[in-house]
C-alpha cells in the first residue's frame, strides 16, 4: 500500500488575501465575494478581473492588461468587448442595492480602475 505524497503544500497557514470594504468582504484564496453578508457568483473571468483590480486600488488598467494578465493572451480585435461585457456583468452582479458604491470605474479609451470608497 503507498502513500500518495504532494510536492506541494497545497494547505498551509499562510494568511487569507481578504480585502473589506464596508458591505464588500472579498477573498482571493477562497474565490469568494460578499456583498452585505451574501455570497455573489461570479464567473472565472469576472473574479480575476476583481481581483486584479481590487488587489491594485486607483491603478489603471488598460484593456491590453486586461487581456495579457486575466486570458494570458495578446489583445485583439473582439478583447475590448469581451473585458466590457465582463465588467458589465460584474458591475450589475456587485450593485445588489441602491446604496453599494459603483467600486469599478471607466478611464475613457484606456481601461478601468478600482475606487474604495473612502
């Protein structure tokens, strides 16, 4: 009988990436999202781009970033579109309620940004 050993330690005590933001509880290691106490599906592609986002407060980011870092994949032609849905998506499933800020912004022609609500 063998033991099946990991070469990695895929469970250690490092601490969780969590970002609160009033009624916004995110965490990276869990792929989760909270907006006042309910947990929000997202797609994949809709938690990576939050997350790189979040995890870079007020830094613009470009659609070809975007495209580079989240699909690992040069910008094109049907890019621009697919990130727009993406954040479309994402900005209506994080409004669940009229007073929950609009945390994701538009930087016209170049690409979006996250804004904490100071």
């Amino acid at each position: 009988m063998s033991e099946y050993k990991s070469k990695r330690n895929w469970i250690n005590n490092d601490p969780l990436t969590i970002v609160d933001l009033g009624s916004l509880h995110f965490c990276l290691e869990y792929r989760s999202v909270e907006i006042c106490g309910k947990e929000i599906e997202l797609t994949a592609k809709e938690f990576d781009i939050l997350a790189l986002l979040i995890l870079n407060p007020h830094r613009v980011f470009t659609y070809e970033m975007i495209s580079d870092i989240v699909w690992n994949e040069e910008y094109n032609e049907y890019s621009r579109k697919a990130i727009n849905n993406h954040i479309s998506n994402l900005r209506k499933k994080l409004k669940t309620t009229p007073d929950i800020p609009n945390y994701i912004k538009s930087v016209h022609s170049v690409g979006y940004k996250f804004e904490p609500q100071e």
